[in-house]
C-alpha cells in the first residue's frame, strides 16, 4: 500500500498539472456499476454512480493537498467549496493523458475505473487493479469523519508531543510498537515499509511492547520516522508492486531500504525473521534489533 512519501510524490506530481483545470464530465467502467448494483463500495465511497458523476462537472480544481495518505482535491462551484478525496489503496494509480492508450502499462488501462474529462480537451484517470482505493466528494472532512481523527502530518510542530501522549494511553501501552506506529491515529502516512525501516535503524524489535521503551527511545524513534519518511519523498517513494506515481512512473527508495524485503541483515550478515504484527508482515534482524 502506497504510504506517506508515494502519495506526496503523487500530489507534487499532479499539482501543477490540474489545478486551475475545471471538470466537464465524470465517466465510470461498468464494473463500479456492477459493484453498485451487488451492495458492494468499490471505489465511489457514500454516493451511487449516478450521483458521483453529477456532482463533479462544472467544479473547478483550486488546489491539492496531501493528510496523511489521502489526497484532497479542493474544488469551488459556483463559488462552493467542495472536495474530491482520493485514496489510493493497494493498487491505486493517477493517469493524466489525452485518451486511454496514452497508459502503456495493460494491466492499468484495462483497470481504468474512473475518468475525468476537462473543459481544458485532457483527462484524469483513476485506473485500480485490486479496486480497494477511495474516491469521495465531499463539502467539508466533517461529512466523513474518520479524516478528523488522523494524527498530526509528522512533520508538524506538535507530532512529537501528539506521539508521546498516546504511547501513555492504556490502550497502547501494550501494544508491539511496530503496531503502534502504523496506526494513523498515532502517526500519520507511516505503513509497514516505514515503520521496518524505522526500528531497523533504531535496533528495536517491532514486537516490543510500548510500554518497554523509554521515553528518550520513543523521541528519538520518532526522529528516526520522520527522516525515513523524508529520505523517501526526496527519492521518489518506493515503487514495490504497483505503485506507481502519475503516469507509471517509478520512485527509488526500494534501492535504499536497509530491512524492509530483506533476506538477510545488511549490517551483520545475520538472515533475517518475519513475524506478523497488526496484521502484517514485519522483517527484522534478530541479532540487531531487541
């Protein structure tokens, strides 16, 4: 799943090329109809088809922004404002072409989902393999309120504090810590690669309870968050899967991860152990990291 660094280097990507751009139609595959018409959510989130698709035209395209990994796209019509949130899931992918063959890769122009058509003659498209990404239009965050219940972005002045403060909570206290930083209420954007990377750097095993981590550990872990969070961005991401930024480009920090995927411990040569933690895949070195 795409995490904080990939859908930054998506909205850097898509910025420059949609904002000021007004929405002159919505088109949608026949497989989110079909969707729709199961009881199934696939994609188009709190709206049917029909709806999503009369909601966007004639909305104009202000400006973008990135909270945690999702992406708003801050609309106005008619001097409204309103927003088109995106998430991208698993496979989530942005294409900003003149017609669909423009997208070269097969597997994401045949999983084009939803394409949006511009006053301006372009397109926006929203191509998903696995189909679990999000689109929402909303008037504020307020109509879905999980949005205001995302942690501070980690580079904001009070993230530390933010971090410190649940990692006290008896619900977390006995948490294994690598479960505690990929959840978003704690720190936002920090998924699995991250957050293996992170502890690798720090040599805390992702299984150690919160509560068995000093607090000076616990600043200079979030530290460590932060600068691989940043390492990541300034690379590009990392292109592990399907992601993709806008137009199947590639990032380039899967070259530089030192845990994430790893056979074996770069620093001490010691093979390394998989464990399953919240619900996911976590490597670490057994000699380096306690």
């Amino acid at each position: 799943m795409p995490e904080l660094p990939e859908v930054e280097g998506v909205l850097r990507a898509l910025q420059p090329i949609v904002t000021g751009k007004t929405i002159k139609s919505v088109e949608v595959s026949e497989t989110i109809y079909n969707s729709k018409a199961i009881g199934k959510e696939a994609i188009i989130k709190g709206l049917d088809v029909e709806q999503f698709c009369l909601a966007l035209p004639g909305t104009k395209i202000d400006h973008l922004e990135r909270r945690s990994k999702y992406i708003y796209f801050h609309l106005l019509k008619d001097g409204l404002p309103y927003m088109l949130v995106s998430h991208l899931g698993m496979s989530g992918a942005w294409f900003s072409v003149k017609n669909l063959h423009e997208i070269t890769e097969v597997k994401f122009r045949k999983h084009a989902h939803v394409t949006i058509y511009f006053e301006e003659g372009d397109l926006l498209v929203y191509s998903d393999i696995r189909r679990f990404g999000e689109l929402r239009f909303l008037e504020t965050e307020a109509d879905y309120p999980p949005l205001l219940l995302m942690a501070p972005e980690p580079f904001d002045q009070h993230a530390l504090d933010h971090f410190l403060h649940m990692s006290a909570l008896p619900k977390y206290e006995n948490k294994a810590i690598k479960e505690f930083i990929m959840d978003g209420h704690v720190v936002s954007g920090c998924g699995n690669i991250y957050a293996t990377e992170a502890l690798f750097r720090m040599k805390i095993h992702p299984a150690r309870a919160v509560k068995r981590i000093s607090r000076e550990r616990k600043i200079h872990l979030f530290q460590e968050i932060v600068i691989v969070l940043l390492d990541s961005i300034e690379n590009g991401g990392s292109t592990i899967s399907d992601y993709r930024t806008i137009n199947g480009g590639a990032g380039n920090m899967q070259n530089r991860l030192q845990m994430y995927g790893k056979k074996e411990c770069g620093f001490c040569g010691t093979k390394t152990k998989q464990k399953t933690i919240g619900g996911r895949t976590s490597t670490y070195c057994p000699a380096c990291q306690k």
